[in-house]
C-alpha cells in the first residue's frame, strides 16, 4: 500500500461577515457557516497535515481589525491554516495578519517534502483576477526548477472559463499563461485548487487536475452556455476536500459536505 | 469558451430492486432517490448528450425480467442512457436487456466524435472487480488506435487504492494494468469514470484523471488508514454533469439533489 505523504484539507470563501450579501437574496449567516465546517473538520478521525483557504477569507470587511476577528475565528481550526487572497480579501491586511513572515500576498511553503505554492490573483477592488509579471515570474522559477518535490498550487479565481456568462467575467485574464507555465512542472504537479465560483466542480486540462473547494458559506450554480446572473443552488450543502496525495503519485481529492443545522 | 462539444450526465449505483419498498438499511427506498435523480437531470438547465451509469444499476436481481421491470423506473430520462455492469448487476442479464446490439458485456460507442469505452469489472457474484486479458486486449487496441478523437472511458470499480482496507478489497485487482494501458492514449483520455464507492471523488496519477459519482442512493466515506466501511449520513445524492470542450478541456461539475420526501 503506497503511504500518504500528506493529508490536508481544503476550504475556500468563508465570506466573514457578510450578511446579507447586497447583491443576492438572502442568504445564511456566514460565520455560523464557517464555525459548522470547522467543527466537522475538527472531528476527523484522521491526522490533518494542515487546512488550505483559497481566499475570501473576508468579505469587503472595512479595516484590518476585522481579519484579527476572522483569524480568531479560524484559528478554532485544530490543524495550522493557509490562506490566499480571494476578490473579497484586501490583500495587505491579509498578509499582515495571516502570514507576515512573507514579504509578498503569494507564498510557498514545505510540508513533509510536498510544496505547496500560493498565488494571489486578487486585484484591488475588482472581482476578476490577475497575476502580475513579477508574480508570474516567481512562479516561473518554481515550475522549471530542478525539483522532484511534489507540488500543489492554490490560488482564487477559475484559469478557465466555465462557459457561464455570470462567472466568466471573473476569470484570471491570463489563464492560459498560468496554465502554459503550471504545464513545465507536469511532472510533479499533483493538483491546482480554487475557489472563487462557490460550486464543487473540476477541469482536467492536459492531465493536470483542477479542483474548486465549495464555499462555506452558500453555493451558485452554473452550466455550459448559461447567460443572464447568478444562480444559487438551493440544494448543495457547503462542505470541503480531503486532499490526500501518497508516495505512488496518486492525488485523491474526496468530496465532504457539511450539514449547517 | 471554447465550445462545448458534448456535455453529459454521470450517475452510478441507482441499487434499484425488483421490491418497490427496498431500501436495505437506508432511509428511503432506492426507487424514490433514483426518481429524484431523474427528475433533475430532466430538469437540467441545457440538453444532456447522454446520461452514463457506472454500474450496481440493479440490486442482486434474480431473474433476468427483473431488469425489464427495473428498466421501466429510468424510461422517463430525458437523454438516452449507457450502463455497464457493476458487482450486484448481473452482466448477462443487463447486456440482453439494456445493449443486445453488443455481443460483449464491455463495449465502446461514439457521440460528437467522443469516443466512450465502457468496460465490464464484474465478476459473477464477487464484490470485487478483474479485467480479463481478452477485454484489456481489447482497451489496448483502443487506446493504441492511430486515433485522436477525445477518449472517455467508464466502469465500476475504483482502479486505485483509496487506502482503506475494507472498500479496497473490493477494487478493481488489475487496476495498475488498467492504469498503464490508459496511459497509452495520456494525450486522448480527457478522463476516467467511475462508481462502486458511493463516494464523490477525484483521483489522479500521471496525468489521467479518475472521478466518481456518488451513488443516487445512499453514501460512503472513506479516509487514508480507514479499516471498515463507514456511512456518511450527511454527503448528498447526485450525479455530475461532464463537459468536453473543443479545446481539450473537460469540466466535471457536480450536482446535489434533494433526498426524496418520501422515504
């Protein structure tokens, strides 16, 4: 039986505090949300390596005040977290309060011999997403160096359109740029994870997976050609990933979802 | 976008039975949550190609006229739909009843230029899954056609170790020969689809991509170290919905469905 390296969790969009969100209807109490699927994952009988938060940590919150109170928050979290900076987040507050040691909103770090590489693709006060030259040539550095480290790379926004109008004018600009990079570490990139669209969904482009977490919060839903706004989806609880990835090269990503009640 | 060039339906593990009010020890009946399921995919918002079943499409059936009966409960999908045998089908049975036109329980069909290979796991009366050499031979010869059309290839079991003891005895045994002769067509399998687990998941491993439905019935988990079976009461039922686009790509969205409201 080939061994995990490592198991760790994936959550994305949070959303603390918005409630209600102005541009929907209705929509549940975030934090209460966010607190249900903390405590699921605190009760995982398994060891959890670590909890990756692909962004909107916040939403639109006012001060950097606010993301201490969110820290608190998350730091329930039994396992470490990391996060990225999602449209919602402001980027600087974000780093200040969650990972200072790192001069730049994207990041990399080691875990047991796996790198996990962190983008921000935020762009202040814009909900589509982009990565500066600069980033994209750290990122360069990380896909062509000499290494046979296996390496897992997070960021907010979906590369790709999802042929539904509503989400696709908040894509990265240059996805296919990111991708061409991303494709010079095929050999150890053992999977890209997002969030952003609040739906459990997944592309494969030339064998590289990409997977969405859900958001905490609440659920859209999308489909090939759709035009006119978002959709929310009534039906799909909030919930997040087990990523598992074990010394044969296998990746497993395995769905669970979270009862808010 | 790229154009969609195909966009289809994947459910798996229906577990339909002959007795109206089956439901095992579950909650609802596996007629109520299938019918759930089929209300949705009708219901789905642009035309579904196909819908593709993984597999366990019955429950132990033991007659061969109970397939008839059971195929009734599915003529109301929308979208024409494919299965392939699972380990409580019985392959002759479902071959005769769902897809006489092939002389094999395994088989391949075409929709938009997609190529679909469907393959047979089952093994009479086993829970686990084998590939027989004559049907591997017969993957291979697909995978190392001089083709480039976009290879979609389905079946039951999970080809992979989850690293769980109890769902892992009974995997696909050959899963690594299976693997490695996907890898022969890497650059035309958009992706690999499976049920058996009642478990959402993705699995990927030197570029090809293996993805579950979950059951329309009832749920699994498993962990990494896990020894018995174990339910989730709270991961729902659903199917996914996958699309090919004309760039190569393939997006796999997953849709929930609500639990039946009567049980």
């Amino acid at each position: 039986m080939p061994q995990p390296l490592l198991t760790f969790i994936h959550i994305s969009d949070t959303h603390l505090y918005a409630n209600p969100h102005p541009s929907l209807p209705p929509t549940p109490n975030p934090l209460a949300r966010a607190e249900a699927v903390i405590k699921h994952i605190n009760a995982q009988v398994f060891p959890i390596d670590f909890v990756l938060h692909t962004g909107d940590v916040g939403d639109d919150l006012p001060d950097i005040e606010k993301y201490r109170e969110a820290q608190g928050v998350l730091k329930k979290l039994s396992a470490p977290l990391h996060v990225i900076p999602g449209n919602h987040d402001n980027r600087d507050w974000l780093r200040e309060v969650f990972y200072p040691h790192s001069n730049t909103p994207y990041y990399s770090f080691e875990h047991k011999g796996v790198e996990v590489a962190c983008l921000d693709t935020s762009v202040p006060n814009q909900p589509h997403g982009e990565i500066s030259e600069r980033q994209l040539a750290w990122l360069m550095k990380i896909c062509t160096a000499p290494s046979d480290k296996p390496l897992v790379v997070a960021l907010h926004h979906h590369l790709f359109p999802l042929g539904s109008l509503p989400m696709d004018t908040m894509t990265v600009k240059t996805g296919v740029t990111v991708h061409q990079t991303l494709l010079k570490a095929r050999a150890r990139l053992r999977c890209v994870l997002f969030g952003h669209v609040h739906e459990r969904l997944s592309f494969i482009r030339d064998g590289v997976l990409y997977a969405t977490a859900p958001s905490t919060w609440f659920q859209l839903k999308t489909w090939p050609g759709q035009t006119g706004s978002f959709v929310i989806d009534d039906v799909a609880l909030p919930g997040y990933n087990i990523v598992t990835l074990t010394s044969d090269g296998l990746t497993t990503v395995r769905a669970v979802s979270v009862n808010p009640a | 976008m790229s154009h969609a060039i195909l966009t289809f339906a994947h459910i798996s593990d229906t577990h339909l039975h002959e007795n109206p009010q089956f439901k095992g020890k579950r909650a609802w009946t596996s007629r109520s949550t299938t019918a759930a399921v089929i209300e949705s995919i009708n219901a789905y918002p642009v035309p579904l190609d196909f819908v593709l079943h993984t597999g366990d499409f019955g429950n132990d059936p033991l007659r061969k006229e109970h397939y008839l009966t059971l195929q009734k409960l599915v003529a109301g999908l929308t979208p024409p739909l494919h299965v392939l045998p699972g380990n409580h089908d019985h392959r002759v049975w479902l071959r005769e009843i769902f897809y006489p036109q092939h002389a094999m329980p395994y088989y391949a069909f075409e929709v938009n230029g997609v190529q679909i290979a469907c393959l047979d796991t089952s093994v009479p009366y086993q829970h686990h899954g084998i590939i027989e050499p004559e049907q591997l031979a017969w993957l291979d010869a697909i995978c190392t056609a001089e083709n480039d059309k976009p290879l979609v290839v389905a079946l039951h079991h999970h080809p992979l170790a989850l690293g769980a003891d109890a769902m892992d005895s009974i995997r696909l045994v050959d899963g690594e020969s299976l693997h490695q002769t996907l890898l022969k067509a890497r650059s035309r399998v958009k992706c690999v689809l499976f049920g058996h687990i009642h478990e959402r998941m993705m699995m990927a491993r030197d570029g090809i991509v293996y993805a579950s439905a979950p059951s329309t019935w009832y749920q699994s988990r498993t962990w990494h170290g896990q020894g018995e079976f174990a339910k989730s009461e709270v991961n729902q039922l659903g199917y996914n919905v996958v699309t090919l686009t004309a760039d190569g790509g393939v997006t796999i969205r997953a849709v929930s469905a609500n639990a039946p409201a009567i049980r």
